[in-house]
C-alpha cells in the first residue's frame, strides 16, 4: 500500500490520475491497452494511487478499470506482497449509488481499492448545477460515503468547487464525509484561478477547523490555467495536505492538472526546505513521461520542467569554463535522476532474439512470444537501415506495435510519388477484417494528403483530420519518425463524451501512432491505427445502443 | 516609456528577454531579420522594456541590437512620440568596460536606451568564478555602473546569483549599485532553485535593508527548473518588485525562463487579489506566442497554460449542461481576451492582391512591394490547392518567406518516390548563388533521408539533423504543413557560443523552417533554410577570423 505511510508523518502519496483527469484531455483517448501499459508504469514509478477512471461512464471505461485492478492492482502470482510495490487502484464516482456501485464493481478486484466520489459545495454549483440545498448536499454527502464505505475501507471524498464554498460549510461538510467514513478528503481548485497564497489558507483552514481531521488525509487537485498549479500544490502541502493529485507530464483539460514530475523533484531537491518525502523512484520519470506523450498524442515542450528535451540540455556538448570546478554552482539535479542517461547503443545488426528479449524485459515490457516475433524482425529491418538502434527506437516500435494491434485494416502496401514536378499520387493496398485486399490510388495536395484520400476510399469513414505531427525519434537524419495524428468523426454516429465533473461534451477524438523510417509509412500507420479506434468505437457505441433499447 | 510608470506605484513594468535570454536555448539561433520581427511584434504587445540581445558576443550580436535600437525603438517618422508606444530598448553587459561600451554602441540608436550589466556576488562564484575578493566586486560595481552612467540615464544591475549571496553583503553592493546611479536592480534566481516563499523573502528582505531603494526599481529575474518560475515572480512582485523579466512562451536556457503570458494573466485575471497592473495588450498574446514559437522552433505543448492549443480548447464543439447559465461556472479567462479567436476564413481564392497586402498589413506585417508579389504568387496557389486559407496559413507563408530571404541555395525542384514496395527515392534540382543549377538523385531509409541525401551530394556541407518536426498549421487534410529542423555543424569550423552569465559554450545549432502543401517539399525547403544559415555563419566567422589575424 503506501510505501512509508504508517511510520512517517512527513510522507506524502502521490495519487496519480493521468488515466482519469489527464484522459479528458481533448483527444487523448486511450484504447484499453495503451492504459494498461501506462499503469504498469506508474506501477513501476512508484506511485500510491492509481486514479484508473471513472468506471460509470461506459461500460468500456468499467472495463478498462477492472482490468487495472486485476492486472496492476494485485501483487505477481507466487509474489510475497511484501517485497513488492502494489499501488491502491481508484476509480471516480459522482455521488449516486449506481456510479458508486460502478466504481466498487471495478476496483474490488485491486489488492487495495479505493471508490473516490464528489459532490459541490459552493453556492454557484449548488444552486444552478444540482439544484440542491445545502441541507441536501451534506445529507447526500453522508449517504452516499457511508454508501461507498459498506463496500470498501479505503473512500476519498472531493467537495468540487471548494476555493469557492463558504469555509464554516466546507469544514461541516467534511466533518460529516469523514463520520461517515471517508479517510481522504481532497480539495480540488477546479478551474485553476488561486493564487499558492489563497490555496494554502483554504487547507490551513480546513486543517485547523475541520471536527476529527486528525483521522483523515487531506489532498490536493490543482489545474494549471495561470502556470500555478505547482505551486499552489506545494502550497497545500506547506499547509498540511499529505496527498497530491497530479498527471505525467501535467496532461488534463485546458491547461491540464499539477505536473507529477515537478512536485515530485522539488519534494526531492528541495527536500531540506519541504522536509517531506514521496515514495516514487524518480529514475523512471523519462520512461513513463515519453510513454505517456506518445500513447496521448500529446508532445512534451522542449522547456518543459523536468521532462523537457532541453531541461538538462547543458549536459550536452558543453564545455565547462575551466574555473568551474564546482558542479552545483550551475546545478540542480542530475540528468540521472530522472532517467534521462540511459545507454544510447543497445542493441547491434547481430543481436539475437534472447538479447532483444531479455532487453525489452529490462526496459519493463511484457510482451508474448509471438509479440517478441514481431518485434524481433521490425528490430533487424531497422537495424539494417539505421546504423544504431537505441532504446527510444525500440520504444518507438514497441509502441508502434500496441497501437496496430487491434486492427480492422491493415496496410499491406504503400507507393507514393510527390515533389515539385508532377502532382502527389498515392497507391494503398489494403487488408481488411476477412482478410480481403483493396487497392485504390488517388492524387493530393501532398503525399499525406494523396495517402489518405486513397485509404479513405477504402476504409469509407467520415472523420476531420485535427492534429498531425510528425518528429525524429533520435538524432541524424536515418531516424526512424513518429507520426501522431487526432482525428474526430463527423457525422455524430459516435456520442459525444461528458465530463463527469462539469457535464461539458466535447466530440470523441482519435488518435493513431506509427513509427517507421519512412514518414509517409508512417502517416499512412497513424492515419490507419486513429480509423481503426473509431471503427471500433462505433461498433461498441451500436452495441450498446441496442442493448438500451432491450 | 513606461505606459504607465510615472503615475501609478503599482505598476508592473514587463521587461521582455526572449531576445536574449531566451535566444539561448539550445537551437534557438534567430536571424537578425528574425529577431527584428520579434521584437516589432513585442512593440505591438505593449512591453516597457526589449532586452535586445548581448552585443560583446559578436559584431553580429551587435548589429542586431542596433537595429532593433534604430527600428523599433523609435517613433515612426513624422509621428508624435506620445501617440505610439516605444519601448526601452536594452542591451546586456558584463562589468566591464568593453561590454558597456558595445552595449551602448547598440542601444544609443534608441529613443529610451538602457544598459543592463551584472556580477556576481554569491561566495561560491566571487571565489571559483571570477576570483575577486568582496572588496573587489563592491569596487567593480561602483565603478561600472558609473562608467555606464555616463553614457545613459537608465541602468539595471543584476547581482548574480543573488538567491545564495550573503544578505548583508547583496543589501551593501545593491546600495553601492544605486548610489553610482542604477535606476533597476534586478534579482536573478540563476538556477531556478527557489521556492516561492524563499524569493518572496529574499525581495522583501532586499526592500526593506537596502540603503535608498526608493530610487531604484526592484526587479525580479525567475528560471522554471522546478515548475515555479511563475510562482517565485509573482512572490517577488508582492513583496515589492515592480520590473518582470520574462520570455514569450517561457522559453530560455534549460527549463527556460518564466513565461510572460502567465505573468500577465495572473496579474489581469486576478487583479483584485494582486491589486497591480501592466502595459501589454493581452489581445497580442497569441500572436507573438506563434510567431516566437515558428521563428526559434521551439514548440508549444498543448496543455501549456495561456497559449497552449488545448488551454481554451473547451470553447471548441462544446455543447454546455443545460443548467449552467452562468459562464464564470468553469471559465476564468476567455480566449478573446489573449487573442485566440481571431476570423477564420480570411480570403478566398479571388480576393486579388490589395486585399491581402491591407490583410497583411493588419496582421502586423510590413512588406515591401517585391515581397507582396511573392506573397500573392503563394496566396494564390494555396486558395487552389485548399479549400480555405485562415490567418494561420498566411502566417506560415510569410515566416516561410521570411525564412528562405537570406539564400545562398535555393530549391529549384524535387521529385521523390517513396513507399513500402522500392527504395526511398529523391531527385533535386538546386540553384547556387551564382544562379548554376545541380541536380543530384540519391536513395535513403525514407524520402526525407533520401532528399537530404540529393541536398548534401550538392551543398556538401557535414552536420548532424538534432531535431526534425512536421505539423500541419490547421485542421484537415489539405493543411499546410510546416517542417522545422535544427542542426549543427560537425567539422568545428563555426565556434561555439558562450553565454555571457556561466561561461559554458554550446554547439551552434541552426534552425531552418518550410511551409508546403507536401511535406517533402517542404522539409527540403527547412533542410536548404538551416543550410543556409550555418554557410552564412560559417562566412561570417571566417570573415571575423581573417580581422583578428591582422
């Protein structure tokens, strides 16, 4: 459970909530197994809590939180619990038994569960969004979390909107959360408008007034929209919070959630100042923050804190003024500590399967023997093309591999001509669910434009093209490049996702990953895996359509 | 000058370092039309103070400060200096007479110079780094302020690493500072390691001790290391700083600097917890942020808080829960309010050439005749190419356009075939500054390999690609795409750069940037752009070389 929970006053749980608050990120949507995969992770990272999603929402999202408890949130079989770290598996709840019953269907399988449920409690949100009394939000909020409690020990409970309720109402509607049960109480600054100030006198507040705090752990949410979420997390912490709510890499709605690496690594560098510790290995950062930029679709920015390709650029091809002998007159923290040195050469043109296995295991991929088959011959192809094949490569194929792998078309064969002199023509061949092969050509603005006309002619399924990037994955110009795109359907057969907190919809987006030494392979990939996603979408939405109208 | 400053004591002056500070990320090396355009665009934002760039580094630095001194720090001829906003236009210099006497030789040009100089007064760099007792730095500092002095009325002076000085000792040397005529004194935290409260104290601490500080202006200068650059200025700014120094977009060395979008939207959004205000035009932001982010290449991360694609993203396809009527539910900032929603469909494929130069022309652009024509030529095959050209578009023409000014070669055509079923093929034709045309063809892993392949059989010029990036400039699949790529030479012919304030040198990266309907075509136009600069650099240093041998 906690690492260092029952002996140390000083330490704080991280709760991570990528796969929740981050997934609604505007086209993030993650498929099943890229969720998974980011568990695993985050498993490895360390973390605490593992905020797995908000199981009511569809009967995939249940799903895909069950099958985190199972495979995350148990120790290895034949494991001693003991030796190894098992995080609490949560999943989010509105304060309803059905969502509730939801929650508890999906995370009982954890080894540690936790149902997180939420109701408002500022004035504006009671009254025009629930429509409630105060009298109805605290009795609403003592049922439902003695409700969760009859099911499971471990219930936090969250009062939206909190910098905005009246404090003398928040500090009863706590106390009362916390006779009925609930052991975590976390304060969320919903819209990101505090200032660290202001959002440490709340918790102070809450800390000193709340009746039987002392038998509860208070947490902390916080949104980046003014570039203060860090802060004002560490500000909750200053004042008594013993829990952060974060995501890698900050991902989330707007301006997104409180960066997971940058409180993690100013608890740690400024760990004389804080006097707090956390329990995460801080060595696995870079690994879990490119994971979760490629599976997302959303790039890290080269400035960013901690995880940025630049944030410990002067590493690289500096030379040091011969006066300065002291490393920590320029620095403070080391590439290291992040997991961003890692072996560069890995793996040669001569390397067999076992070394490829037994390094893929290492870098915390568990892959089968038919997955490493595959791996193995993508590994040789490239090795034959590009004169050194790296860790980020191999990621980058492994990667290109989860994303394929739940394929209704597959692209067999790609030619394409382009350039200055003639028009973009593109010619796909194209295998189907029965194993049908489809050949059509048609010209572009551009290659990707002529590539994509022509597997729409195939495939047939109305979408807008919203985001396309493409990026080298290592240095030198026979990189292998990374293509993500996002796309959204158009024509309303697939419904459209609302947030549990806010009740906003935003349309479904797509997105799809390739990587391959050739770009345009590679767009033709993304473009194909981000259709594939919204072909199956659409069939599991008709399925649960017809199961309704039973 | 100040908009606002002579009037009003709690007005925040915004002092813009993108130029110089921000120019030392890794690869962002910008041309001085580049830098000229930038700073136009800052004039336009309303910033008090440009910090133009380091004119000792190179004659080159210099010449680029100048201009900007001449251009953009003066009222438009025949205009009546109080109408228009001119910014400070400033220049960085070591406590030495050499530097002073660049940096005036630059900002003297402008209608409001400055002269910014620093030294350190931390132990551990006053003994490691410059080797001078105590004594010896107070006696620098008087000595260079003045000598600055008396060139120019307005003088910042930056303590090095203030964050580790002696207290008692920094309040001596800030006093020295102001009494040898330094208006602004401006605190660096160096390594971004502060916390908020520490900053926060070290300002209020520098306020209260320093010996006339109420005629001088406190400055505070933030690094985001850990996530807290914002955070630590606006600490700063509350305990009595009334100067920021920040860059668009956050950009700087390491994690970069703190970004002045969310400086100003913190000050704007929560006027009435700060109680400040400043000069910018909010309404700007997105437009220096985009143009920043094309010119040095360095992206923008969605979920980046102001200027992030994503951080209004729930304005976009959003269908709001019947009962919220109230926007200030979940809304804090509107997009209007930085600029985002500007008209989408701008011409059409008829619109003749006066109605894009006027569109132009209120988009902040100034061309000459010769560049309109080019840029109609370009507007008229895109409009036939796509189905409607916004404002994003004509922006990626322009920088394009502004890119390729500077030729040595140029691309004259390309022709590439590519795909699962051949060998990556490229064949180009490139025009010399002599006007003779090569054509090479070579094969690569990809088509991209394959062209640069062809452009290096020509241009011969070693380097290794450190960075390549494609992404398309606005939805659907007829978008332009913009490559941008970053390179560095490889044979030590160009000589590294050195930062003014650590000594430690880089490798000189260049940036190249390509707009097109084709990718490949427009990866070859960024791939010729970066080429082009490393020659022109590369002629420059040599130039510089054949000088100093006299």
């Amino acid at each position: 459970m906690y690492k260092d929970m029952t002996i140390n006053p000083d330490y704080v749980r991280i709760f991570d909530t990528s796969l929740r608050d981050g997934e609604q990120s505007p086209g993030a949507t993650l498929t099943s197994l890229e969720k998974l995969e980011i568990a695993r992770g985050l498993a490895r990272l360390g973390v605490d809590v593992i905020e797995a999603g908000f199981p009511a929402a569809s009967p995939d999202d249940l799903e895909g939180v069950r099958r985190i408890a199972i495979e995350v949130g148990n120790p290895p079989a034949g494991d001693v619990e003991t030796s190894v770290h098992v995080p609490i598996i949560c999943g989010l709840a509105r304060a309803s038994k059905s969502d509730i019953d939801a929650a508890w269907d999906a995370v009982k399988h954890a080894a540690h569960p936790r149902i997180h449920t939420f109701l408002a409690t500022s004035l504006i949100h009671m009254r025009y969004k629930l429509r409630m009394d105060p009298e109805e939000v605290v009795d609403r909020v003592r049922e439902m979390v003695s409700y969760a409690k009859s099911f499971c020990d471990d219930i936090e409970f969250s009062p939206e909107d909190a910098g905005r309720s009246d404090p003398e109402f928040l500090y009863l509607v706590l106390g009362e959360a916390i006779q009925a049960g609930a052991t975590t109480l976390n304060i969320p600054d919903t819209v990101g408008y505090t200032t660290p100030e202001e959002f440490g006198e709340l918790i102070a507040g809450i800390v000193t007034n709340t009746p039987s705090i002392e038998n509860a752990i208070v947490s902390v949410h916080c949104h980046d929209d003014l570039g203060l979420a860090t802060a004002n997390t560490l500000a909750g912490i200053r004042a008594g919070a013993r829990q952060a709510e974060v995501t890698v890499n900050g991902i989330g709605e707007r301006a997104g959630n409180t960066s997971l690496e940058e409180v993690v690594m100013a608890l740690h560098t400024r760990r004389v100042a804080y006097g707090l510790s956390c329990g995460v290995d801080t060595t696995q950062i870079a690994r879990i923050s490119r994971m979760v930029s490629n599976y997302t679709g959303i790039p890290v920015q080269p400035n960013k804190a901690i995880v940025g390709a630049n944030a410990f650029a002067h590493e690289a091809g500096i030379h040091q003024d011969g006066m300065l002998k002291h490393h920590d007159t320029y620095e403070i923290m080391r590439p290291e500590t992040v997991g961003v040195n890692r072996s560069n050469l890995v793996l040669g043109k001569h390397s067999g399967r076992h070394a490829l296995k037994v390094h893929l295991e290492e870098m915390g991929y568990e892959l089968t023997n038919e997955e490493i088959d595959i791996a193995f011959k993508r590994f040789k192809d490239l090795a034959d093309k590009k004169k050194s094949v790296t860790d980020a490569d191999l990621e980058a194929l492994i990667e290109d591999q989860v994303y394929q792998s739940q394929e209704v078309f597959k692209l067999d064969g790609l030619q394409v001509a382009c350039g200055t002199m003639g028009l973009p023509t593109a010619t796909v061949r194209i295998q189907d669910a029965e194993g049908q092969m489809h050949i059509q050509a048609a010209v572009g603005t551009g290659p990707v434009h002529a590539v994509y006309q022509a597997i729409d002619a195939v495939v047939n399924a109305s979408n807008v093209l919203v985001e396309f990037n493409v990026h080298a994955v290592t240095e030198g110009i026979d990189a292998l490049g990374e293509v993500t795109v996002r796309l959204q359907a158009v024509n309303g057969s697939i419904p459209e996702r609302t947030s549990p907190q806010n009740g906003f919809s935003h349309a479904r987006t797509f997105g799809g990953y390739g990587a391959d030494t050739d770009i345009i392979v590679a767009s033709a990939k993304a473009y194909l895996a981000a259709l594939n996603k919204m072909l199956l979408a659409k069939k599991r939405y008709s399925r649960a359509e017809t199961v309704l109208v039973k």
